[in-house]
C-alpha cells in the first residue's frame, strides 16, 4: 500500500500563499506568518519562496542560547562579532526566510528587526502564535514594519478539499467532519492520522467515497505528539486524565478537585457550567486509553457513566430527520447517536441503525450531498444487507451521480420501488421510462399525508410538472413548514415556464439547503427564459449550485451542460460515461455496435474531447 503521507502536495490555502507571495515579490519588505502548531506556516513559507532564490535560517531552542546561532552558517569569521558586520555580511541576500523566529537568541532577533527596517531584503518570518516571541521579533508587527498574517486551523471545507486530494476520491462528510474534530485543523496530526487509519484498514473506499469506521489508531508517532502537547504531569495528574479519557464527560465531583484545577489551568481538560469534565482534545482520550494496560483499563472503565437507551435515542434522531426533511428544514444539522456509532463502527445489534442510514442518505440527497448519500446508504446495506429502504437510497443516489453499475445492483434489492428505478432509468437515458415509474410512484403512495410530497416533484423533475401542480398545491395547504409550498410553486411555474417565478424557486430552495432541486429549478429557469443574458445568468446560478452537489447528473443538469447533443447522444455518452462498452451499451438500446461507436464520434466531435475516461467531467454542468 502506498503511504498516503507521499502524496501531501501543498493545497487548501490558496489566498493565503497568494497573500506570501505578493509581499515577497511586491514593494513590501515583507511579512510574518503566524500560527499555531499544525497550522502549516513553515510549508506555506516554502511553497511561497519555492520558486525564488532565498536564504533560509531557522530558530530553535537549542540555538536559542548562542549569540546568532540561528544565522551562524551565514556569518563567517568576524561577521558574528556584531550587529553592523552581520547586516554587511547578509547584504547581498534579496529573499529571507526565518522560520521559527519565536525561537531566535537575542541578537538574530535584533538582526531580523534591523533587516526589517532598513536592509533590502524581502523578509517571510515565521512565528507560533501560542508562544512567546523576543521582544525585537515582535515588534515587527507591533511597529508595522510588517504585515502580519495569522493562520488559523484548517476549516471543515478545506480539510475536506485536502482530504479528498490526498485519497483521490471523494471523503464522505462524516468522515471529513471527524478527522477534522478528532485533529482539530492541524495539519500535522491529520497528515499522520490519515496514515494510521490506512494502514490498520480503517479508513477504506466503498462505492467510490472514503470513509472512516472504527477507534483511532494511535501509532507510536501519534503517542508522541499527543505526549508533546500534554506535557509533564505527575502520578495524579496522569491518573485523573486516564479517569477522564474513559469516563467523559466525567462528573467533577468523581476527581480530587487540586489536580482537576491545575490540569484545566493547563489547558488539558475543559470543565462546563455543569461540572462535567472532558479532555481538551479529542486525541488525549484515544492517546491515553492506548497507554494503558488492561486490568487499569477495566477499573478505569468501571467509572462509565451506565449506558444511554441507544434504541430510544436513535428512533427520536430518525423521527427528527423525517420531520426536517418533510418541513424543509435542512441546514445546520447536529450529529447525534446514529454519527456516534456510525463512526465507532458500533451498534451492530441496533436494529435501528439501517433505518437511521437511510433517513441520513435521503436528507443528503435532499441537500445535494450525492456521494454522501452513496456513502450512507452504502453504510445501511453494510449492516442489513437487504433492507429496502437502504437500498432504494443507494440506487437513487448511485444514479443521480452516473454509477449505473451500483444503481442497478441496488435496485435488484429492491425491485419494487417505482421511484428508484425512475432515476435508475434516467440515468440510463430512459427518460420515457423514468417518468412512468415516477408517475406510478406518486400514484401508489398516500394522498393523505407528506408521503407522496417528493414522489410527486419527481414528477416535475422528470419533464411533466402539469401532471402534478393540483396535487401539490392541495398537500402545500396541508403540510407545515415552507417545503411544500416551495415545491408545488416551482412545479406550476415549471408547467408555465416561468423564468422569473423559475429563478425565485431556484432561491427559496437554496435558501431551504435543497441545492441539487435548486440547481435544476436554476436550469429550468435558464430554457425557459427567452432574453439571453437573464438566461445567462440562471445558468450561472445553476453551474455556482451544481458544484455543490459533489457530481450530481440528473437529466436537466446534463441537458444543460450538453446542448449540442442529441436526445439518443446524450443517453449514449451517459452510458459510456457509467463504464458500459460500446457493445454493452448496444445491447441495452437495441443499436447496433456499430451505430453507438458513430454516435459516440459525433459527440465527441461535439464536445471537443476524444477521451472517454473524461467524459463524466464533460457532460456534468459543475
């Protein structure tokens, strides 16, 4: 296996190095990049300069006590005697690097402010921001003699995006969300957790998208860095962090209170308005457990708070998903016991848990989290292989992303959904076929209650909204919350073709966190408006919503991003784009082989690209 450590190219701080670069190369003098441990300022710092000449010297703290240690290699001979002869002696340098500056000796710091305020070097300093600096460091920015830019930890967002480089491959939001909790932003621990979790096969691929399952593996590199950020800490100090890692949160009252007072003084456990004590990173939990043998493990444990009612906890979490996604309420969702034990890769004998993963994937394809809905759906037939809700939610999203492959294996399980095997046909390019199995759909579930609310917008997602306006109109009447209504109004000015009623819905949607219906009310918008720049512009608001939809190819974004195509063209290029050969997809279609290969040299001819491994990417509108 290849170690993923290899593979860390520079990537999720593209303003800033844009920032580094500027005062580097500029009029400027310079700047100081300050952050705190992990937070990348050394190779932000190298990737700025990488294609300068520069000097580069480095504080530590063994150099911290000789006289420029941190220049020595620079100041041959007498140029180390002072000031003036190592300013004469780094005359010549243009570019200068001093990484760690918070641990420069006396007289480098000196040198350093002096270059800042007279020499003609272009200075990037680095500096921890949790740690002190000498004063002459310091006063570069405190004086403004340079900019000073702060880094702060790594965002969700941009771990996700470094994630998903580092892998190849699309990382479901789960498993982004909990390396970012678990490292906290930093870019040290994360590069060797994600090491850890490869090489005990915890973090692994299915369906296309990374995931991460089980305990943290604490490896002896992993051991040293959390010991680093703890520190020395006596026999109870040490004693009262392994109660904690095993109890948390733990009632204060359970540890002598000194010792809790000077470990939260310390900034190594957090203690909230009720008492209750945790560690002060997700890490020292797993790092301390890991250290300790079995029988003070089983004591340690023995301190557990007693266990909650996990079969009440998730039924509770699975009826809360149903009532925000039928309300439309689908932003800022908490993880709650279903993440828990998801992420544990616990709960096996909840029977519950495959209803949780389906009410998860469908509230992700509802927000256009496409592969994430792969990747929780893909989680509840892991645990029940054969339940029907799981895997109508893995063909539907297998199919809104284009892999037919997964799709159709899904639908085999669950053979009579009608509303699975819509989008399994649409993503054939069966678009007749889609719509009757939609049709069927909203036909076969309940007219009295939010049921059928999605069954019949699929209808009007499917190419026949005047089918289905009355229907809507009488559920909007009848359902709480916004949803509803939203959807009977984008239906009714779908029907009418309405571009301007088009692009409200498209905004209420997005407003509602419905991105992938968004994304197509925005397309709607674009075929039905007939002035040319209002049309542009839907269709830059569909593109801007489209690629937050991970991938998504539904029918009216594909439409969108192929109008050059022909109807038979694009349900060609789509099934190509799904892996199928040019015989395969003959034999679906009843074409000859022939046929297939001619319509798919048109439409590359069309779509200016020759290479069928890219045509996924060119028939996708983000």
């Amino acid at each position: 296996m290849n170690d993923p450590r290899d593979r860390w190219r520079f990537c999720g701080r593209a303003e800033e190095l844009e920032t580094v670069r500027a005062a580097v190369r500029g009029v400027r003098r310079g700047i100081v990049v300050a952050g705190e441990a992990g937070t990348g300022r050394s190779r932000l710092a190298a990737e700025a300069v990488a294609d300068l000449a520069h000097v580069r010297v480095s504080g530590t703290r063994g150099g911290a006590s000789l006289r420029f240690g941190a220049f020595a290699h620079l100041l041959p001979g007498s140029a180390a005697d002072s000031l003036s002869r190592a300013v004469q002696a780094l005359h010549r340098v243009r570019v200068l690097v001093i990484d760690d500056a918070h641990l420069l000796d006396d007289a480098s710091a000196a040198l350093v402010h002096h270059l800042a305020a007279h020499g003609g070097a272009h200075l990037l300093v680095t500096v921890r921001a949790d740690e002190p600096a000498p004063e002459a460091v310091a006063e570069l920015w405190r004086r403004h003699l340079l900019p000073r830019l702060d880094l702060t930890p790594l965002s969700v967002p941009r771990t996700g995006e470094l994630l998903a480089h580092v892998l190849g491959a699309h990382v479901e939001e789960l498993t982004v969300r909990r390396f970012h909790r678990v490292c906290g932003g930093d870019l040290r621990l994360l590069r060797e957790l994600v090491a850890a979790t490869r090489e005990a096969s915890a973090l692994d691929r299915a369906h296309g998208v990374w995931r991460w399952r089980g305990e943290v593996p604490v490896t002896a590199t992993l051991r040293d860095l959390v010991s680093a950020e703890i520190g020395e800490v006596d026999d109870a100090e040490r004693e009262a962090l392994e109660l904690v890692a095993f109890a948390e949160p733990l009632e204060a009252g359970a540890a002598a209170a000194p010792v809790l007072e000077r470990l939260e003084a310390r900034g190594l456990v957090v203690i909230d308005d009720d008492l209750r004590v945790r560690l002060a990173h997700p890490l020292f939990g797993a790092a301390l457990r890991a250290g300790v043998g079995r029988l003070r493990a089983r004591r340690l444990a023995g301190t557990a708070r007693p266990p909650r009612d996990v079969a009440r906890a998730l039924s509770a979490q699975v009826a809360e998903l149903t009532a925000r996604g039928y309300a439309g309420d689908l932003t800022g969702l908490v993880p709650g016991a279903g993440e828990r034990l998801t992420e544990d890769d616990a709960g096996w004998e909840q029977p519950g848990m495959a209803e949780f993963c389906a009410r998860r994937a469908w509230l992700a394809r509802l927000r256009g989290e496409v592969r994430d809905a792969v990747a929780w759906s893909g989680e509840g037939t892991r645990r029940a292989p054969g339940h029907h809700a799981c895997s109508a939610e893995l063909a539907r999203a297998a199919a809104h992303i284009g892999d037919l492959r997964t799709a159709e294996e899904a639908l085999g399980r669950c053979e009579d959904d009608a509303s699975a095997r819509a989008w399994v046909l649409a993503a054939r390019g069966d678009l007749d076929g889609a719509l009757r199995c939609a049709l069927a759909a909203a036909g076969s579930v309940r007219r009295d209650g939010a049921d059928d609310l999605f069954a019949l917008h699929d209808v009007a997602r499917l190419g026949a909204p005047e089918l289905v306006t009355k229907r809507l109109d009488r559920l909007a009447e009848t359902m709480s919350g916004d949803l509803a209504a939203v959807l009977a109004e984008h239906a009714a000015a779908l029907a009418a073709r309405d571009g301007a009623a088009l692009d409200k819905a498209a905004r209420r949607l997005a407003d509602l966190g419905l991105l992938l219906h968004a994304a197509e009310a925005a397309g709607h918008a674009a075929n039905a408006h007939r002035n040319g720049r209002a049309a542009a512009a839907s269709l830059a608001h569909a593109s801007a919503l489209a690629r937050a939809c991970q991938g998504a190819r539904t029918p009216v974004l594909t439409g969108l991003a192929t109008p050059r195509l022909t109807p038979r063209q694009r349900q060609i290029t789509a099934l190509a784009a799904a892996g199928l050969t040019n015989r395969e997809i003959a034999q679906r279609l009843g074409l000859s082989i022939r046929t297939v290969g001619n319509q798919l040299c048109r439409a590359y001819q069309r779509l200016g690209s020759s290479d069928r491994s890219s045509l996924g990417r060119l028939i996708g509108l983000a």
